[in-house]
C-alpha cells in the first residue's frame, strides 16, 4: 500500500485530472456505449495477491473504467432527472472522504450533527417550509419517504406494529396517484403493508392527481372496513412533472386525519424561487416532505433533504438504544441515528453547507431561474414546430415532447418513430435523453438541470434532435 508522501503525491495528480476531466468533459460521449459484460469479462476472474502499483491502478481506471461510464456532469445530459454536482461540493467531499467520520450520533462527531441541525434550518427557510418542521438528511428520496411511511404506520397503530408485528387486522391504505414514483410502492412492500393496500387514484389531463378520486377512494375504503392512514402527493412527477394539488389533498388529509407525504424530489428545488411556490399552497397541513438537493441543488449525490413536523414520532419509531450507543448527552442532542434507517451516517451535511455558501443563496436561485427559462425557450419552439408536439402543462425546467409530422397519425408508427430517434440521439454520444409514455405515446423528456447547462448547449441539442428526424 502507498505510504503518506505517495498519498500527497497521487492526491495531487487526481485534484489535476478532476480538474483536467471538467476542462475536456464535452469530449467525452454523454452515455457510454460499452455493451453488457465489457467491462466485466476484461477485470481478472481473482483478485491481486500481490499489491499492485497506483500508477497502474490509475491506468486501468483510466483505459478500462472510464470508458463505461456515463457522463452525468456532461452539460449535454439531458436524461432521467440530473444528479447534478459541483465544484465546492465535490471539495467537501473530498474533505468528508478525507475524514472518514462515522456520524451516527452527536458524540462521534458533534459538528457533523450541528451542522447538519443548521443547514436542514437553512434548507427550509430557503424553501420557505413552515418553521415547525424540523430537517434530517437521508440518501435517497425513496429512503425518506420509507421513513415517512413507516412513522405514519407506527403513528396511526399507537407504535403497535413495531412491537407485535402486524396482527392481520390492521388493514391499512395509501393513497398516491397512477403517476407516482415507484418508491412509493416499493416502500408500501418495505412497510409490510401488502401492495394490494396501495390505492393509485386517477390523475387528470395535466398527468395530477384528481382530488376528488383521492376523497372518493378514501370513502369507499372506509366503507368497506378499511384503514386510510396516508396519502403521498408528488410536486414533480418523474415522466413529465406533473404537479399535484397540494392545497386540495392536504384538506381531505385533514379532514380524515391521515398522514401527508410530499415527494418533491427533484421539482423541490424550484421553491427557492417565490414565483413557484404555489405548488406548495397547503403544505402546512403536511406531515412530511422531501426533495433532493442531489438532483438540482448542485450538490454531489447521494443528499436528500427530509422534514418532519412531529420528530417525536419519528424518533420513537426508529429509536434503539444498545449499551454501546449510550451516552450522557443522549436527549439534549440531536442523534440522528434515531431520525432513519441507517445507524452509520456520512457527513453529508459538509457539501450542503459548502454549495449554499460558495454559491450563496442568490446565486442557487440565479442557477434555476436560468434552467427554468432555457426550458421555456426550448418548450417554446417544439410548440411552433410543426413536426413536434410538446406535453403541455410544461412545468419548471422539464420539456417533454414527441416527434410527429403532419402526414402520419398511425400511434405505432409514432411510437417506432420515437423510440428511433431516442436511440440514434443516445447512440451520438452528443446528448442523452430519455423517454416516458403518456396516454400510449411515447414521449421524450429533456431535463434542462446540469450545473453548467448554457443556452448554447440546449440549442444545439434541438439542432441534432431536428436534424436527426431526417434519417429516421
Ligand atoms: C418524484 C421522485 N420521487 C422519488 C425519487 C427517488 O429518488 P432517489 O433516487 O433519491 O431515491 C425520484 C427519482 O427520480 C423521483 O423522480
């Protein structure tokens, strides 16, 4: 193994090629094109017995690695929803990696949970989330809402379940809408809740849950025996971001005193501007909300920012406390241990903290204005194209669209159609999109989030889109 003053030596060859890769990185193709097993079938069947040198290690990384890695720093990737990073969050997590500290309670490193305590603070008022509802950062979003899911269980059962395990009486529902991410469900199984106990209410033409299917599924529920105990609203679909009626689902949460998650995953970044927070009219009702300074905050995955409004439900419902973990401060700290699933925690809140202060919060919010505003301009001239349709309510920095000229109406051979011209785009290497369907059509969506995204790179990439429809 490499010793202290080869460490310094190599740590300052990477800061250069980390730089050097940010200089070059539109030279690389957005999305690998290694095929399945490439990269596998070229790694030995057995590991080293032998140390081997750093010098080679960096070489194999750099000719056998790299080329089965797709870009997503690339300003050209466009795809899925952005796991943006940036510069001063990719040095505090060299400095978190340096550390190595486990943060699982306050006692194993008490800065990292008051940071944590100050910058979840921040968050919020950034946001403008009412005051009552205290911040944690978990991994992911589809963690956040399990936690979510799992305290409104415990909560609505008087914390029963984690003691006795389900009885088989207890017949719970959650409601979402057909739209909603597959965490959702996924942490409906996680919960032992039973998918069938998951209620996909009807969403209308904007691809938003309809509010009264929401009240009428929850009536008929009870009606039947049933437990409502949670609904999930989603500000921000995954296919197209469709927005859901917060406002109105937060009353009929109310009036059935259940349990209200929001999942703002990506879309939540976008309340750092005042002009979109009528997407969060009602959330004072909320129990729960999450979204993910991963995705557009320009801070390095994994961080997702959550918030609770009653934390002693959600301590009670993850609390342990072993002999090991005891501690004279345990109850006037925070031990965010207690606040989720994992029991050993990265210092996560170090880039947060890095990204709001290096950008300040003027410049976070001049970052999405202008995301926001390359979208509009790209929505704007997919609508005056005549071979284009585009997906409307186009919200925030999301365009989805379909190529579809005139002469054809044949829905297959629009979807073929499609499906083509997605995969020619990918195979370029110049751009990286991907795809949703609505109502049978496929669609392609073009997520306008990469922190250094410039009008530049967007024209162009309607350019190719344009272009690449000829040789279909
Ligand atoms: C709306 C929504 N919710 C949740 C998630 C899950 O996010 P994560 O990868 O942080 O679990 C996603 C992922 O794209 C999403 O789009």
């Amino acid at each position: 193994m490499i010793n202290l003053k080869e460490f310094r030596k190599y740590a300052h060859q990477l800061a250069d090629w980390m730089a050097d890769y940010y200089k070059d990185i539109e030279n690389y193709p957005v999305k690998s094109s290694v095929k399945p097993g490439d990269i596998f079938n070229s790694l030995p069947d057995l590991p080293p017995s032998e140390g081997e040198s750093m010098d080679k290690i960096l070489m194999d990384f750099q000719f056998g690695i790299l080329p089965g890695i797709t870009h997503w720093q690339h300003p050209n990737f466009f795809a899925y929803f952005t796991a943006n990073a940036s510069y001063p969050s990719i040095l505090a997590e060299m400095l978190t990696t340096a550390m190595a500290s486990q943060c699982m309670i306050w006692e194993t490193s008490p800065a990292a949970a008051e940071l944590e305590e100050k910058v979840m603070n921040w968050l919020r008022s950034m946001i403008d989330l009412p005051s009552n509802f205290e911040g944690v950062i978990q991994d992911t979003a589809s963690t956040a809402t399990l936690v979510a899911i799992l305290t409104a269980r415990e909560k609505c059962t008087d914390y029963r379940i984690n003691e006795q395990g389900f009885t088989g009486t207890e017949k719970l529902r959650l409601y979402c809408s057909t739209e909603t991410h597959s965490s959702i469900e996924k942490a409906v199984k996680i919960a032992g809740l039973g998918r069938k106990n998951l209620v996909k209410v009807e969403v209308d033409e904007t691809l938003a849950m309809k509010s009264d299917k929401l009240r009428e599924a929850i009536e008929n529920d009870l009606s039947h025996g049933l437990k409502p105990f949670c609904v999930v609203a989603t500000l921000g679909t995954t296919g197209t971001l469709a927005i859901d009626p917060l406002h109105s689902i937060a009353q009929i949460c109310e009036e059935y005193k259940l349990w209200l998650h929001v999942d703002a995953a990506f879309a939540g970044t976008a309340l750092v501007l005042p002009e979109n927070r009528w997407m969060t009219i009602g959330v004072e009702q909320a129990d729960s909300f999450v979204f993910n300074p991963h995705k557009w905050m320009f801070t390095n995955f994994d961080c997702s920012a959550y918030f609770v409004k009653d934390k002693e439900a959600l301590i009670k419902t993850f609390e342990i406390l072993p002999e090991y973990l005891k501690t004279k401060t345990h109850g006037t700290v925070n031990d965010y241990r207690d606040w989720g699933i994992q029991l050993g925690r990265r210092f996560r809140a170090l880039k947060l903290w890095f990204v709001i202060r290096n950008f300040g919060v003027d410049g976070i919010k001049e970052k999405v204005h202008e995301h926001i505003k390359l979208a509009k301009n790209l929505a704007e001239k997919i609508k005056n194209s005549e071979d284009f349709i585009l997906f409307e309510p186009q919200h925030l920095n999301v365009v989805c669209f379909r190529y579809q000229p005139l002469q054809i109406s044949n829905i297959d051979e629009i979807n073929h159609m499609n499906q083509n011209l997605l995969q020619k785009l990918n195979e370029s290497g110049e751009i990286y999109l991907t795809h949703t369907k609505v109502n049978g059509m496929i669609t392609l969506r073009m997520v306008i989030a990469q922190t250094n995204v410039e009008k530049k790179h967007v024209d162009k990439a309607w350019e190719l889109i344009k272009q690449t429809t000829k040789n279909l």
